[in-house]
C-alpha cells in the first residue's frame, strides 16, 4: 500500500452499538484546520469509514480484541469518533503556527472585559 502524501493520518476511537473500535483514519490535510475529522464524517457520499491498524473491542466482553490492517466501517452503524488523546501526529510548520494563533486567540479573549 502506497503512502498517500494528500492525507494526514488521525488516531481515532469509534463507538458503535456493539464495539469499541480503534484505529488511524486518514483525512485530507487541505481541509480547514481543526474540521478534518468532521468534513470526513459529515460527507454525504461517503458510505463507509475507513480505518487501518484496527482494534474491535466488544462491548459487554472480556473478549480479546480483534485486530485488522484495514477495515471499513458501514456509517450508518457509527455513533461517534473521536479523536484519541494520543493522535498521530507530525511536528510540521503548519501545525506550529496553528498552535501559536490559538495561543494568541485564548490570550485575546482573556483579556477582553465583560460587558
């Protein structure tokens, strides 16, 4: 499988109503930051959800998880993503500037009064 230069990779956990499932999903990295993940869930044309390096936790199960390179998730049967506190993530220029304006923006709005 060729690496794609166009995504970024996201480690995510996914609940359905039976499973845990967590993986790596890979969203375009020219969406606007911050709505990756929610410009790729909230696509109408998209059917399934694709996950690699898949672990399926059953619910209610002492179960040991089932692992898959790849898996695609109908969307009709996820409840929610989420990011996982442990994203892959690449230290890259972009990403230094988006955390230097939220800084910034968190400062401005300290700083502004109640009315």
């Amino acid at each position: 499988m060729g690496k794609n230069t166009d995504t970024v990779p996201i480690e995510v956990s996914i609940l359905t109503s039976d499973h845990d499932i967590k993986g790596i999903v890979h969203v375009s990295k020219y969406t606007n930051t911050n709505r990756e993940l929610t410009d790729l869930l909230n696509d109408r044309e998209r059917r399934f959800l694709a996950v690699t390096n898949a672990e399926i936790y059953p619910r209610n199960s002492a179960q040991a998880p089932r692992k898959y390179k790849f898996l695609e998730i109908h969307m009709d049967y996820v409840l929610m993503v989420h990011p996982s506190s442990q994203a892959v993530f690449q230290d890259t220029g972009k990403s230094q500037e988006d955390i230097q304006r939220f800084r910034d923006l968190r400062l401005k709005l300290n700083q502004t009064k109640p009315f």
